[in-house]
C-alpha cells in the first residue's frame, strides 16, 4: 500500500448566504494580491458506525473523487490546538473501493470505533471555487474556497444544500500566514458570514453530530460534592487522554507511547488511591488489565528513552566521538523495531479491545461503594495521605549510598502520591496544586535517576558485544551515567524539604 501522507490543516470556516459577495480583501493591508482559479465538482462520501462514534469526537473519514487531493482522507484533532487545526491523513483511491474503509485506516481510528461497524453515511456534493492569496514577494500563503455545498444523509435521502467559505493557511507553521488567515476571517465575518467549525458533512446530522463522544469531558465536581462525581470526572479524563494516545501509536505520532502509558499509570493510581471506594473485584480486573496493556508498551517507551538519553550524554561527553552513538544508535533502533511490532500486535488483540470498551463503561458508570456518595471534604483527603504516608516511610532511609532498587520503590510511591494530589487539586485549591507541583519536580528527578541506572545495564550489555576502541567509549559512557545517578540523588535529596512543605501546607495531608 502507497504510504499515508499527513498534512497539518489550519482553517476558518465561514457559513454564508447563498447570494454573499466577497468584500474587499485587498482593504486588509494583509494581501499582497489574489487570484481565482478554476472552479470544480467533488464528490466525498464520508464514514462512520450508526451511532456517529467519530463525528462526535469531532473525526472525519471521507472518500473523495475530484480535485487535487482525490483520495481517502481521514482528519483528526490536534491535542493541544483548537478545534480550527486538524492533522489530515491521506491515502489514494486506489487504497479502499468505494464502501470499503482502507485497512491502515480503520486501524487508526479502531480504539474510539471498537466493535462498531464503519460504513458509507453521508455523500457531500461540492462546487469549490479557489482563491490563492499571495504576500509581498509573490508567495502564496493562503487559500479560500467558495464552496457551493448539498449534503445527502444515505439512510432517508433527505438533502441540505449551504454555501460556505474556508480560509487555509497553506503553511500551519507560518505565524504570519496564520495571522493573515483571522484578519481575512474577520473581514468576511464583518461582511456577514457567521463562524463554524463542523464538517460539511455534520450538518445532515444535527445535534446528533455533535453530542457528547463516548466518554465525554466532566467537569470536577467541590468540595461539597460527592466523590463519586470527582471518579467520574478522573476516569473520563483519563480514558480520553488513553484513546487518543492509542490512535496516536497506530499511526506512530511522537510521544504517543510515552502518553498511553501515563494515561495508563495515572488510571491505576486513580483505581489505587480510591480503592476503598470502589467494588474491589471491579477495581482489580482493571488495574490487571491496565498494567498488561502498559507492559506492552514498555519495551517501546524504555528503548526510546534510553536512545534519546545516551545519544545526548554521549555528545556531553565528547562531541567529537562517533563510534559510540554509532553503536548505540544501531542496537536500539534494531531493538525499537521489535518492540514496536509486538506492541502492535497487543494493541490489536482482543483482549485491548475489551479493555477500551471496560474504560468507556469505567467513565460512565464507575463501580463504587456507598461511601463514594458522602462529600469530597469528608473522604478525598484521608485516600491522598494514606499514598503521602507511603512515600514519606520509603523516602526516610534514603541516602545517597542507598541501593538503586531501594530509590526505584520510592520514584513509585512518589509517582502514586503525585497522581493522588493533582486528581484532587482543582477541588482543594491552590495550595494542594502547589503540593502536586512540588511533588511532579521530584518524580522527574527520580525518573531520570532511573533512566541513568536502565542506561547502566543496556551499556555493560553493549561493551560486551563491542571491539576495544568502541568498548572504551562505551565505558566512558558507563562512567558518566554513574555519576549522573549520584547527582539525581543529590537533587532529590535538596529538593525533598521543599515537598514537605508543601505537603503541610496544602491541606490534604
């Protein structure tokens, strides 16, 4: 299959009367000149299961005949962006046949559409005029399309015609594209277009299209309410945060593994420090069942960490060595690619599947006890010191002799209690956000701790397999991340006092 192309869109879309006239862009002062092309017909028809799972996560998968970019195209939201910026996956047509989703991607979108069914709902009819917007030196910086729409709903054949504009940054990283983009919005919008941001193809839904997703974002409940208001709230934040990581793994986006497992950690921690909330049996499968997922992403996120880290020190150490990075590039890229593959292979099993679909129940309807009823007040605090209390009994022996193992149980605890104190920190205040802060620097600490002592071992591993001149830079290397481990030992130990302050302070503990 031809490899998907992906390409960050930035645009403003403008719903305007049928009978609208442009107004006077060059009046702007952002426009340089501008000029129409020439007008064509497409026709998309766009996917999803009966119950509009990736419309109301704001997803769009289309099969599109016309134009340039003729061809599947699956559009997602940005993390962190707002809702005008979407990542735009594109696959030819020659990729699926009409009414068959290309494999590739119904794969990306398998964790939000799990045992639905992806099938043709909405065909859009588009007569798209095109105008390129050029600045000062003659480079074209944006595109807006006049777009005369009819929108088809396949199941009763009922049809929504609109006209509507887009205006695109043809850069997404261009600021002062961007910037040029909202003040032509803008112009438009004082002409009388009214600003939107659902698909074409939504609009044959209704509000249907844009109801609640699956597991929708709560809002944490006070002090006053009830716990079980405030797991709701923790679980759904989470799950969200652990299906999106999941997509990203599939279609292999930076950082993705790393922020499925902490979306994995942190719902552990929330089934953990609630526990006695909770129906025990229920809370048990799934910790198991999170921990193996998590596991399965281990090889993945401790072989990127530990190549970013050794490729670093290395360059710390001697700028001028090659030898070294050379090695240690090629054993853990070799090594990256099996882990991947087996990581895969978990996340398409069915066992994750049952998982994703536990999690999407767990945010609706956590399985609790009678005690989750009574006041956040009155029970939240006592679950965040029972995790403060571990940590202050494992980090009491510390010192900077202490075996490495004896410093890993106390980055666990430490990890626990930080997850316990930030899920309850919009409710208790200011103060209790403050303790999570002081605690997250510590468990950063701990965890480059333990990243240096992992990167130990891979090394000894890596002299053995190597030729003396490579053998001795590694060793150097060995040497260096030893006297790292000590530094973080140090740090944590500068830093602890700072913690326990905070801690008194916050209220919770």
């Amino acid at each position: 299959m031809t490899p998907a192309q992906v390409h960050r869109e930035i645009e403003r879309k403008l719903r305007v009367p049928v009978e609208f006239d442009f107004p006077d862009l060059s009046a702007t002062a952002v426009i340089a000149s501008w000029q129409p092309g020439t007008s064509f017909e497409m026709t998309a028809v766009y996917y999803d299961t009966a119950d509009l799972r990736l419309f109301r996560w704001s997803i769009t998968l289309r099969r599109r005949v016309g134009g340039e970019d003729a061809g599947w195209h699956l559009k997602l939201p940005v993390s962190k962006a707002d809702a005008s910026a979407r990542d735009e996956i594109q696959l030819p047509l020659v990729a699926g046949a009409a009414g068959v989703v290309p494999a590739a991607l119904a794969d990306i979108v398998s964790p939000l559409v799990r045992d639905g069914r992806l099938v043709p709902l909405v065909t859009v009819t588009t007569l798209r005029t095109p105008y390129l917007v050029f600045d000062g030196t003659g480079t074209p910086i944006i595109e807006i399309v006049d777009d005369q729409v009819a929108v088809s709903e396949t199941a009763n054949q009922t049809t929504t015609t609109f006209r509507e504009i887009e205006v695109e940054a043809l850069n997404a990283e261009d600021e002062d594209a961007l910037a040029s983009m909202d003040v032509i919005a803008t112009a438009f919008i004082s002409a009388g277009a009214t600003p939107g941001s659902t698909s074409k193809a939504a609009s044959a839904f209704g509000a249907r299209a844009t109801a609640p997703p699956d597991i929708p974002a709560l809002p944490m409940t006070t002090r006053e309410g009830v716990a079980v208001d405030a797991i709701r709230s923790i679980i759904s934040e989470h799950a969200r945060h652990l299906l999106f990581a999941d997509v990203g793994v599939r279609r292999d986006a930076e950082d993705s593994v790393h922020q499925m497992r902490v979306a994995a950690r942190r719902l552990r921690s929330t089934l953990r420090t609630f526990g006695p909330l909770l129906d025990d049996q229920w809370a048990s499968t799934l910790t198991e069942e999170l921990a193996w997922m998590a596991q399965e992403m281990g090889a993945i996120r401790d072989t990127e960490v530990l190549l970013k880290r050794l490729i670093k020190d290395a360059n710390i150490l001697d700028p001028t060595d090659e030898l070294a990075p050379v090695a240690i590039t090629s054993w853990l890229q070799a090594r990256l690619i099996s882990a991947r593959a087996g990581a895969l292979a978990g996340l398409r099993s069915d066992r994750h599947e049952y998982l994703l679909e536990d999690l999407v129940i767990a945010a609706r309807e956590p399985n609790v006890k009678d005690d989750a009823y009574l006041p956040c007040e009155e029970v939240l605090p006592r679950l965040v010191a029972r995790e403060w209390s571990a940590l202050r009994k494992s980090v009491s022996g510390l010192q900077e002799d202490t075996p490495s193992t004896v410093w890993h149980r106390a980055r666990i605890k430490a990890k626990r209690a930080r997850y316990a104190v930030e899920a309850v920190s919009l409710i208790f205040g200011p103060e209790a956000t403050a303790f999570g802060r002081a605690l997250a620097d510590v468990t950063e600490v701990l965890g480059d701790h333990q990243d240096t002592y992992i990167a130990q071992h891979l090394l000894l591993d890596l002299v053995d397999k190597s030729d003396g001149s490579t053998a001795f830079r590694l060793g150097r290397l060995y040497a260096y991340e030893v006297d790292r481990e000590m530094a973080y030992r140090d740090d944590f130990l500068k830093l602890w006092p700072t913690v326990r302050k905070a801690a008194k302070r916050s209220g919770l503990v």
